[in-house]
C-alpha cells in the first residue's frame, strides 16, 4: 500500500508563494513527481492557458495562490473585494479550466487540488467577509469539476487549512482581535505547520485517494469540532 502514495512519473503543477505551496512542491518532488512551481497565478486566461499548455501534459494541480483580507465591514472597499477574488476565485477557476482540458486531452485523468479555509464553511474570525467568501467560491467549484468531470478521471477536492503558521498578513491586513479563531485554546491540537497540510495532499495526488473526489477536508487541529 506504500507504493499507493508513489508520484513517480506524475507531472505536477503547484501554484502559490507561501509556506503551504512550498511544502507541498517539496514533498511531491520526493514522492517522485516532476514538480513546476509558480509563485504567482496570473489572471488573464490566455496567459493561465499558456502556462499549463507549456507542460505539454499535466497530471497534477495544486491550487495554493491565497489573499487574505480581515477587515471591519466599514473598511472593506470594493476594490480590495475584487482583489481578494480575483486571486481565490478566479484564477482558481481558470486554472482549473486550463488544468482539465490538458488532462482530458492526454485521457489518463487527474488530480485538481485547491487549497482552501475552514473559514469558507464556518465563520472563525471577525471581519472575514472577503476572504471566507471567496474561499466558499473555491470550495463550490471543486465540488462543480469534481462533478462535471468524473467520467475523465479528474479528481477535485479542496483541503480547508485551519490555525496554521504559515505566512504573515499582507500590508494593511491586521488579525482582528475577535472571533473564536483568535483564541488558540479552540485547536485541540494547537496551532498547525505547513507539514501538517502537504500529507493530506499527497493523499489526494497519489493512487491512495483514487477513491476521492468532490470533498472538502478540514485539517484543522480540531477546530470545528471545538
């Protein structure tokens, strides 16, 4: 069964310039996976599709580009919304877009990984109204692909990251001081590392969860139940 969590000979494309992103190209890249990581995705979808055409094929998509944004509704503009969705929801989708047409084209299936927020399906810390709803956007169309595409093999699923030290917030985003997310004694297992997340996504990656497909899976130290 070890052998289920081999990526030898699998191409991966990982997406995003934070720790988790990071993490999860290393340990593909031990797994055996021929592994391109893009700090940054792009928005304009001939450059996404140009990006993903280059590999000339794709097995696997790691989806890990993220914007946060905590702010008191009174200070949240609309530009910073648009912001905030054009990374976690539209080049999601775009690059989700590209990813399926290379991989129904070569017909051995896929793997479309996106890394999302328990925050998207339950509210943690006040303020979050863009960033949990854009990350509810990404979790509904993992769910969409999953369905639209099972019959070509392609596996969508989105892993919701808890308490996790990862990356500082951006200029001008500060943690807000309240919500049950700002009390660490809510994680029954304490705050996360980004080596917490990437076994989950092997998971998804490799034969082991061939089985998968269309879930959202909280690694959260047991936040949600807490």
């Amino acid at each position: 069964m070890l052998n289920a969590f081999d990526l030898s000979g699998q191409t991966a494309l990982v997406v995003g310039n934070g720790k988790i992103p990071h993490a999860i190209a290393r340990l593909f890249a031990e797994a055996g996976a021929v592994v391109t990581h893009e700090p940054e995705p792009a928005f304009d979808e001939a450059a996404i599709a140009s990006l993903v055409g280059a590999h000339g094929t794709l097995d696997i998509l790691v989806n890990g580009a993220v914007r946060t944004g905590f702010w008191p509704l009174d200070g949240l503009t609309m530009e910073e919304w648009d912001r905030v969705h054009a990374v976690n929801a539209r080049a999601a989708f775009l690059l989700m877009k590209a990813a399926v047409t290379v991989m129904r084209a070569h017909g051995r299936g896929g793997r479309l990984i996106n890394i999302s927020t328990i925050g998207s399906v339950h509210p943690v810390l006040n303020g979050n109204y863009a960033y949990g709803a854009s990350r509810a956007a990404t979790n509904a169309l993992t769910r969409q692909f999953a369905l639209d595409f099972a019959a070509d093999g392609i596996l969508a699923n989105a892993i919701l990251v808890g308490a996790v030290l990862s990356d500082p917030f951006p200029d001008g985003c500060q943690m807000p001081p309240t919500g049950p997310g700002a009390t660490p004694g809510r994680m029954l297992r304490g705050l996360g590392s980004p080596e917490d997340i990437v076994p989950t996504a092997l998971l998804l990656a490799s034969a082991a969860g061939r089985y998968i497909t269309g879930q959202t899976i909280a690694v959260d130290g047991g936040f949600l139940v807490s």
